[in-house]
C-alpha cells in the first residue's frame, strides 16, 4: 500500500469499527467461543443468578482487549446503551438491560474452577492448529516451538493468602530479617508463532499452605507443567525453548520421556562439568559456518560453531555457540559503531550447517516470551501486575482471561487488514476498540461480513 496522507489516514481511520473488527477475528478463528463460555460450570445458586457466564466472562475480555485496568473503571465506561447492545448483540441475546457490576462479576470468578477457564483457551489452541493456518512457524517445518519463563504478578507487605511465596530481606551484618516480602508468581508456556505467543499453559508457583518447609519453585512449577502439556497434547511435536534455569537434568529427562526436542540458553555456571567439556572439544572440533546481511544502514554478521554428542551425566548434548556482530554507520561516514552478542545453546537436535541458524533463531526466540509476552501484558496491552480482586481464586481467573483476551488481541493486530494499513500502536488500538465499543453499536452491515476469510500477515 503507497504511503498515506495524514487526511486519507483520518478517514480511513473513522471508517473502521474497531469493535466489528474485533468481533471478525473471533468469530473467524473461534466460531464456538460464545458456546464455549456458556457451559463453564456455575458454582452458584442458580435461583439467584441474574447474568449467565458468558455475560460476565464476555464482558472481562472486552475489558481486557479495550486496555481497561480496574474493574471500577470497567463498570463506569461500560455503563453505556451501547456497550450493552453491543455485549447482546455479539452473545446472540434479543436485548439486555444492564451488565454487571465488577462485584457481581468478582464474586462469580471467586467461585469458579480455574480449570473451566483453560478448557476455553485449550479450545482455542486447538482451533489454531486445526484451521492449518499457522504451520509456517514451525521449525524446520516439523516441531512447535513453546518457550516457558516465570514472571512475578503481585506483591504484599503482609501474608496475602496460605499459598504465598515468601522472600526475607536480611540485614548482612546482623543477619536480621529486616523485611519480608509475600509473593505470587506464575510460570507460562507460550507457543512462539513468529512475533505473536500465545499462551498454551500456565502453572502458579504457589506453596500448598504456609506451613510448608520448602517454598515452591519454578523448577518444580515447570515439571508440573510439562506434565499437563503433554497430557493435553499428547501428539503435538514439541520443542521446548527455555533460559538456563532449565538447563538441568530433570528438564532433560522429561523432554526424553516425552519425546519433546529441546533448546536451552546455556551459562557457564549452570552445569559447570558440561561447559567444561564443551570448551575442551571446541579446541580441536571445527564446525563453523558464518554468514552476513546487509539491512538498511546495518550490516550483520554471524558465526556459529556447533559441537554434537558432548557427553553429560547420563546422556549426549548437542551445543551451539552463537556471535552476531552488527555493524552501524556512525556519523562519521568513514567509521562504523560495533555491537556484538554471544549465545550458546544446548539442545537434543541433531545440529548440522543446514540447520544451525535455524537451531539459533529458535533459541533467540525465546525472549519473545519476555517481550511479547511478558512485558507487553504488564506495559503495553493490560497491567497483570493489577489486582483485580485480592481473593487469590478469583485473581487466578483474572489472570487467565487475560491469556484469553491476549490470543484475540494478538490476532487482531495480525488478521485486521484495516489496522495493519494503519499502522496503529498497541495502545492506540486499545483506545479506539473502547471508542468503537461505548459508541458504535453492530449493524446489519459489520454482523454480514464478520465471516469474511481473514489471513494472518506473514511476518
């Protein structure tokens, strides 16, 4: 598309719903999200019930997708004709009267099983993969390639719940607790979909009770979760990509009894007989490749030198070491500024000059989770280090109707023609679907076309 004009841009910006542009995508990729949210299991009195589950789970994601952090400040800007026939219209009801209030909305998520929420996103992973339409991202064209890391969500001066990490901050000469912080922490698997990640699973790092002698750890949280993944997809070709943490014998032997290939950023600390190792056999073993490319004012350079069946404890790793030099003209036309980076990598794939760099970029792509995952969703899109109710159920479901919201916000950015022309911000998009929601209620003309075929832009 040539360049627009700041007026042909104006226009072309107030003629997109962005709400209908929103609804489009759900209903391309997740046909039977409505039917999905419907049967969640109702824990509560039903003589009593005034709004259905997915009236309230519906209007927490579109909180969620609109950018919106409170749930104050969600009842407030969803008090509005329009929201609440555009919430009927998309649930499929003739009419509503009102949505509920943020303590309605709390008191059903205090009750409700965690696990109702992930059978919803375990649907919508399983719609991705069946419509085919993302298995250009997979490496070397066989395995998907989930990257896990843990982040910290909230913190409290005081015990917040029985499940609290704890971390006591001590004085170094007295050896006195000074203070101590109350944690919650959460460990994610993402599926890496070139610059989208979706979450595919999520484990709470959370200590059974307070009387507990040892704390919980992402170690322990990660095995967990290993487990569950591979219970849920069991035939799903898996590579598992992970910073050093991982990069240890119980990692090594669940990726072998489940038959997941594995790509772990490696450290000199972490496994220091196995570095060792490594730094002897590169003495002597020659497998290096380069490679350059020139971008823009940039011009890359990588070399990587590979090393298979490097024996360790009870195994044979298979090691990569990684240096991208970037040079950048600098004012002065006559001299470049110089960057370099060095990675190296363990894995359990048979690493060759074909596949080498392709090995690299899985391995570098696992910052993604920080990045598009992670910081996006405390920065940019949402604040999942707000607590939007401090009953720690209830915070759980927030939490993960947030991993919901993210999946069709992500497809949003990537499957909307419209607002990839526009080159609209992440916040700027969160703004005007808000804009579009509280002011623009569905017409005849956005429901015809919300099954038109959608393609995700090739990145």
């Amino acid at each position: 598309m040539d360049k627009m004009t700041r007026k042909q841009k104006r226009k072309k910006e107030n003629e997109i719903n962005y709400f209908g542009e929103f609804s489009k995508i759900k209903n391309h990729f997740f046909k039977d999200l409505n039917k999905k949210l419907a049967i969640v299991k109702d824990k509560r009195n039903q003589n009593y019930v005034t709004y259905t589950p997915e009236i309230i789970l519906f209007t927490v994601i579109m909180k969620n997708v609109s950018g919106i952090v409170s749930m104050n400040k969600m009842t407030k800007d969803f008090n509005n004709d329009a929201v609440i026939e555009n919430i009927a219209t998309s649930l499929g009801y003739d009419s509503l009267e009102e949505i509920p209030h943020y303590d309605t909305i709390n008191n059903f998520l205090k009750e409700l099983e965690v696990s109702e929420l992930e059978k919803i996103r375990d649907y919508m992973i399983r719609e991705l993969f069946r419509k085919r339409s993302l298995e250009k991202y997979r490496l070397m064209d066989k395995y998907w390639c989930i990257a896990i890391d843990g982040s910290q969500l909230y913190s409290f001066n005081e015990r917040h719940c029985d499940h609290c990490l704890k971390k006591e901050y001590k004085n170094k000469e007295t050896g006195e607790v000074e203070k101590t912080v109350y944690y919650h922490t959460v460990l994610e698997a993402k599926l890496v979909l070139g610059d989208m990640v979706f979450s595919i699973l999520t484990e709470f790092v959370e200590n059974e009770d307070e009387s507990v002698s040892k704390q919980d750890c992402e170690i322990n949280a990660a095995k967990r979760l290993m487990k569950k993944l591979k219970y849920k997809f069991r035939k799903l070709n898996i590579c598992l990509l992970g910073d050093s943490l991982y990069a240890c014998e119980p990692i090594y032997e669940l990726c072998d009894e489940y038959n997941w290939e594995f790509i772990f950023r490696f450290k000199e600390g972490r496994a220091k007989t196995l570095w060792e190792e490594i730094q002897v056999i590169k003495s002597f073993e020659n497998n290096e490749i380069t490679s350059t490319l020139a971008f823009e004012k940039q011009e890359f350079s990588w070399d990587a030198t590979y090393i298979n069946e490097v024996s360790y404890k009870h195994r044979f790793i298979n090691t990569v070491d990684f240096t991208e030099t970037i040079f950048k003209k600098s004012k002065d036309k006559d001299s470049r500024e110089k960057t370099t980076k060095n990675f190296v990598f363990v894995t359990n794939i048979q690493i060759t000059k074909r596949n080498a760099f392709k090995i690299v970029s899985a391995g570098r792509s696992r910052w993604k989770i920080e990045n598009e995952g992670f910081n996006n969703q405390k920065n940019i899109r949402y604040d999942i280090e707000h607590a939007c109710c401090l009953n720690y159920q209830a915070m759980k479901n927030h939490y993960l109707l947030i991993q919901i919201s993210d999946i069709l916000r992500q497809l949003l950015e990537k499957g909307s023609v419209a607002i990839r022309e526009l080159k609209v911000g992440i916040k700027e998009i969160s703004s005007r679907i808000l804009e579009s929601f509280r002011r623009e209620p569905l017409i005849s003309e956005d429901i015809s076309r919300l099954n038109q075929h959608i393609k995700i832009r090739d990145l």
